[in-house]
C-alpha cells in the first residue's frame, strides 16, 4: 500500500496565542511507509511526502490563512509510521514602525542662484548677495593703479542647509521578494498624486519616496519593508535661471515661467508621480 497521511487538530496545548498572534499545531501521522526506507531516514521520508502533499514550510494553515507553516516536530516514529507536529505561526499583519524627522540638505550655490531668506526673492543684482572691498590708497599688488583706493563689490559663493521632514515606516509583511521589487519599482522616485493620509494638509506632489527595501529573516516567508519618503515644499522642481553672459548673473527682470513657457526663469516637475495611499501605511 502507498503511503499515506492522516491529519487532526490537536486540542488543549494544541493552540496559544502570543505577543505576536496565534500560534496553532497539527498533528501530522504519515503510515504505511514504504518498507525498504531505513530507519535512520523515515523522518526525512515522511517530511518529503508532507512536502509532496502541499505542506510545506510558508504553507497556509487550512482553516485561518493568516498562520503559515513554520516548523516540523517529531513527535513519535516506528518502522510503519511517523507522527510528525505541524507548528503554524501568524505575523503582525499592520503592526508597524513610523519614524517621522528631518534631515538637513546641503545647497552649494553662486550669488544669484539663491533665495535670499528676507524677500524670499532669487539674487538679481550683485547687491542681492555680496561683499564690499576697500582697496588701501597704497596697494602695491598687481594693477595697484587701477585698485589703489577703490571699493569693489563680488559675489559670493553660499551654503545653504534646508531641513527636510522625512517619514520612515518599516512593516512586516508576508509577501513575496518579487513583490517588494515591484513596489520598489512602481514607487521609487515617485511624488505623491494624492492627499497622503501620513502627511494631511501636505500639497500634491511634496512627497517624496525615497527607498523601498525589503529583509527577510525567515528563508523569504515575510519581509521587513522599509519604506522612507523625504518632504520638499517646492513639489521637487528644478528652477532654471538665465544668466547674463556679459555679467555672470541673472537679468534684473527676471520673468517666472512654468514647463514649456519661455521666460528667464522656468520650473520644471522632474518626477512622477503615483498614488502613496495605496500602500495602506496609515
């Protein structure tokens, strides 16, 4: 005779419930094993015909699909059978971890390319954004004659640090690596196109997802998923700004224009954008 497998619920010690959700067992009795199997490999034996039959490790448990098949036990062996304990587990489905700060940015930029943070106006004019200089009266370095005694104004090279609100939220989740990949791809570098519920009040377009990285501890059956996303009040848009060739600044009457207006400053959307509310981090 085939082998063969009998399956029953275990009551009493059979199911408990934990800090991170129910644990439940079966008991596993697989009989009728084929003779010449020897005796040092029946619990091998009788795990692969378990595995044959569709239980297998990540496995869903057949009456709450939320455990999944962790662990096989021994339980008990002779020559014709094999009682083996079917130990299922759950994971804390929307148990997750939100980080919410900011980070400081560095902008390296010339006189002229900046806000001044008063008039919230870009430098048009080498007032805008300068130093002044006296020459002394008897300044001997080269081309003192033309320098002696004069008050030049330049530029300046500035450092800006603009703090930037992030969200971080790692969550456990029972998915598969394909799966995280493919959000990781449809999100990645994306601007939120909705009223996020982890930033209300936030415009579209603000948001930005940053990362989306996956970690499984436990052979691909769930992952830890990071996912982290960083604010910017400009909706990420690139300002570009003519610049007079004959002064090395911008022209005093700077003109706004927006994607394909021409004017002497335009903005453009660099990033697309996807709806983040789908990813259920609330």
């Amino acid at each position: 005779m085939a082998d063969e497998i009998a399956y029953e619920i275990v009551d009493g010690s059979g199911g408990r419930k934990t800090r991170t959700g129910w644990e439940l067992d079966r008991i596993a009795t697989v009989y009728n094993i084929d003779i010449t199997v020897p005796a040092s490999a029946v619990i091998l034996y009788a795990v692969d015909v378990l595995e044959a039959d569709g239980v297998i490790i990540g496995s869903a448990h057949p009456s709450r699909s939320t455990l999944y098949l962790s662990d096989f036990e021994l339980m008990g062996i002779s020559t014709e059978a094999v009682k083996v304990r079917l130990v299922y587990k759950e994971f804390p489905f929307g148990d997750e971890v939100i980080r919410v700060g900011a980070v400081t940015s560095q902008v390296v930029s010339n006189m002229g390319f900046l806000k001044n943070q008063t008039t919230k106006e870009f430098a048009t004019s080498l007032t805008d954004m300068s130093v002044v200089f006296t020459f002394p009266t008897n300044y001997e370095g080269v081309n003192s004659a033309l320098y002696a005694g004069k008050t030049m104004t330049t530029g300046v090279e500035a450092t800006l640090f603009i703090p930037e609100r992030t969200i971080v939220v790692t969550k456990q989740e029972v998915v598969t690596g394909g799966y995280v990949s493919e959000l990781a791809r449809e999100y990645v570098g994306m601007v939120n196109a909705d009223d996020w519920d982890l930033a209300p009040g936030d415009a579209i377009g603000t948001w930005l997802c940053t990362g989306i990285e996956g970690i499984s501890n436990d052979n691909g059956l769930s992952y830890t998923i990071t996912y982290s996303f960083q604010y910017r009040a400009d909706q990420w848009t690139q300002t570009v700004i003519y610049i007079d060739p004959n002064t090395g600044r911008p022209p005093d009457d700077v003109k706004l224009g927006v994607g394909t207006t021409i004017s002497s400053k335009n903005t453009y959307a660099m990033q697309g954008n996807a709806l983040f509310n789908a990813l259920g981090l609330t």
